[in-house]
C-alpha cells in the first residue's frame, strides 16, 4: 500500500512541476548557459595547478565575453 501511495503522490508532484514549468514567464537557458561554460572552462583546466587558476579563467571568460 506504502508504494501504491508513494507513487501516486510522485505523478503527481511531476504533473504539478510540468504544468507551473509551462506557465511560468521567465526560462532558465541563461543560466544553464553560465553553467554549461563553466563546466568547459573547468574541463580545460583539469589539472593544471587550482582553484586560483579555475577562478581567474573564468572571470577571464566572462570579462571578455561578446
């Protein structure tokens, strides 16, 4: 009985996530955008020295975006 309640209440909390995702006015692509280049930046620099390096990369990256 535990799982049949469980999962009902899952489908429907996912319904209620797609229909406010649907109505909402604003998008997350920008952000995702920002992360998504981070992980590259991150990726490049894999190994080489630290945190330092990642950050100024990054602050690099956005200073001279076009």
């Amino acid at each position: 009985m535990l799982t049949t309640s469980t999962t009902l209440l899952t489908a429907r909390l996912s319904a209620i996530c797609k229909e406010t995702a649907a109505t909402l006015p604003w998008s997350q692509g920008p952000v995702e955008g920002v992360v998504n280049k981070i992980k590259l930046i991150k990726r490049q620099v894999y190994g080489r020295a630290g945190f330092c390096t990642l950050r100024s990369m990054v602050l690099f990256a956005f200073e001279h975006q076009s």
